[in-house]
C-alpha cells in the first residue's frame, strides 16, 4: 500500500458523472404536447432545495408512453437543467430533467438498524465489528479507489486493499491471538489463490469489462483505465467477504475442539474442524451463486423466456462474468478450509491450555 499509494488523483471522470439539485416533487398533471389531442405528456412540478436557486419552480416533461419511473408528490430527486421545451415557458419556470432519487435519508435509517442490531447481539465484539466495517470502507475510499485513479495496477490495488480490510477486520473482531493468526495466514494465502485465479481464467475466457454502461463511460472519460483489470479487482475484493468469515470459523472451531478436549492431536482436530468446514462450505458457495445470480436477474429473465439457449446465455459476457466470478470466489473458499483448518491445528497444539481456553471463550461472531 506504500509504494501503490495514490499521490495525484485528477477529475478524470468528472465529465461522465452529471452534476444535479436537489428538488421536491410539488405537483404532477398531464397536457397535449404533440399534433393531436390524444397525444399527451407527463409534468412533474418541482421546488429546488438548496443552493443559490433555491425555492425556484421547475417542471420535468415525460412522455405519457415512456419508460420513465413512477414519481409522487413530495418526493426527493436529483435533477439537472435542460433545454427550455417550446409551448411551456412559464414565470420563474425552468425545464429539469431527473437524474436520481435521493436515497440518503433512507439509507441512514437501514444502515441505524443494521448498526443496533449488531450492537445488541454482539456488544462489544458488535462494536468492534462496526469499527472493523468502518475501516473497509475507509481503505476503498482513500486509497483503492484514488490509487486506480492514480493509474496503479487495479489487481495490485485491489490484492493490497484486501489483505489490509481482511487483517484489519479480523483484529479488530477477534484479537490478535492466535486464532486470529490463523486465520489471517488462511486469508492471505486464499486471497492470493482468488486472486491468481481471477486473472488467469479472465483472460481465458476472454473477459473484458465492457458488459456495463459505466464500462463504457469511463473508457470515454479515459481510455488508459484497463476494465479487465476493474473486473479482476472487484472479483477479489467480492471474495474476501466470504473468506474471512469461513478463516475465521475454522480456526475458533480447532480452538473450541482444544479447549473441550485437551487430549486431542493434530489428526483429531483436523478432522474435527473439518466436519464443520465442511457444511459451513456448502451454505456459503449456495450464498455465492444466488448473490451472484441475483445480479444477473435481467439476463436470466431473458433465457428463461427461451430467446436464448443455455449455451447462448452463458457466453453473454455479462453471465460469464458472474459465472467466472462465483466458481473462483468458491474454489479460494474451498481452498481456505482446510489450509486454514491446519495452520490453527498446530497454532493450537502449541498454545498454553489457558490461551486455548480464553480463545474458545472468546467465539466466532457472523458480525464482520
């Protein structure tokens, strides 16, 4: 992260990002806008919000027929002005079109909730989870993001980025004893299978990142950016969700075998521990592939209607990279259990009984 921080990061992609207003939505009616009566349009009256035009009427004009998104009165957008329409000039009246919904108010509520009910079922180690979430998002916002727009190698970003989140989040939930070690060392080595993974098998499958609209605007805004290399980092960053959570179930379940049973050796709790890997596994590749499929849905909507065979929605670039995305993210899954099962097994069998004991005590939370 040293030698990849970003020390210059410019507005490169200011031109494809359209600056807009606040408004709320005061009225909405409907009038003849074409050659003939049955020929009608939508307005939506707004207020501007804030800024130096604010309290300044506006009207946004759709079409009766488009595609346009159902709006209320009272409802929050972002909009941008446009150019006056002909036939509707009005006294301090101005032609807006929507840009977005603002969906900051009800964002902060969802995340309140989330935040308290974590706090009251995990307390402290809820809190430290959030601290530990806080952190992701800091090291994605100041230096993933700025460094692959400082022109850094997105994979190298993206491969440091996540060993930190990954360390930081497991220390600051579990501690730094040696369940943590383990399950650190697990996270690394897993990641940087993922990772090589990732790279190998989109460049086999020919993958290019230009599925996607904003694929599109940001080769226009700068067409240096290498969209592959976005792609390969959101699969690795993707994968890490997953795998510190199963690293770090493995290595408090070799603990708690320890700590209940002193006796055991290397072999017993290895095999112990994999008993539960392995069914841990099975639900978290299922909550892989329905996470994956869920993003997919418009494709899948499609194949199901039979406009497209199996084979021709499988080869859709968009598919494919859903496809590349949960099979690599599940092979390193599948990687860390036992990799990670082992390393805690000798951690473990070379831990004084009373660390072992104040480990076990001290479980596994699906917090971070």
């Amino acid at each position: 992260m040293v030698l990849l921080w970003p020390t210059h990061v410019g507005d490169t992609f200011s031109e494809v990002v359209q600056p807009s207003d606040k408004a709320t939505v005061t009225g909405i009616d409907d009038r003849p806008c074409g050659a003939t009566v049955s020929d009608r349009c939508v307005r939506v009256l707004i207020e501007l919000d804030g800024g130096d035009d604010a309290g300044r009427r506006g009207v946004i004009q759709w079409n009766a027929n488009g595609v346009d998104p159902p709006v209320h009165v009272g409802d929050k957008l972002r909009v941008a002005q446009a150019e006056e329409i002909p036939g509707y000039e009005e006294a301090n009246q101005a032609t807006y079109t929507l840009v977005d919904f603002q969906r900051g108010p009800a964002l902060i509520v969802l995340f309140v909730i989330f935040a308290l009910m974590v706090l009251l079922l995990s307390r402290l180690r809820g809190a430290l989870s959030l601290l530990g979430l806080a952190v992701s998002l800091a090291v994605v916002l100041v230096y993933i993001i700025p460094a692959i727009l400082d022109g850094s190698s997105p994979v190298a970003v993206a491969i440091s980025g996540s060993l930190a989140i990954g360390m930081a989040a497991i220390f600051l939930a579990h501690g730094r004893g040696p369940k943590s070690l383990a399950a650190m060392l697990g996270t690394i080595v897993s990641l940087l299978l993922t990772a090589l993974l990732a790279l190998l098998f989109t460049h086999w499958t020919r993958l290019t990142g230009l599925s996607g609209e904003e694929s599109f605007a940001l080769r226009l805004a700068d067409p240096t950016v290498s969209l592959q290399g976005l792609l390969i980092a959101g699969m690795i960053i993707g994968a890490l969700g997953v795998l510190d959570d199963v690293t770090v179930s493995q290595s408090s379940t070799v603990f708690a075998l320890r700590a209940a049973n002193p006796e055991m050796g290397f072999r017993q709790l290895f095999h112990g521990a994999m008993d539960v890997g392995k069914d841990h596994v099975a639900a978290t590749v299922n909550t892989l592939v329905l996470a994956y499929a869920g993003s997919s849905l418009p494709v899948l909507l499609i194949f199901a209607s039979g406009a497209l065979s199996a084979g021709d929605a499988l080869n859709l670039e968009l598919v494919a990279e859903q496809v590349v995305a949960t099979l690599v993210g599940s092979i390193g899954l599948i990687a860390a259990v036992p990799g990670t099962t082992a390393v805690a097994a000798l951690l473990a069998l070379h831990t004084p009984r009373a660390e072992v004991e104040h480990e076990a005590a001290h479980g596994h939370a699906h917090t971070h």
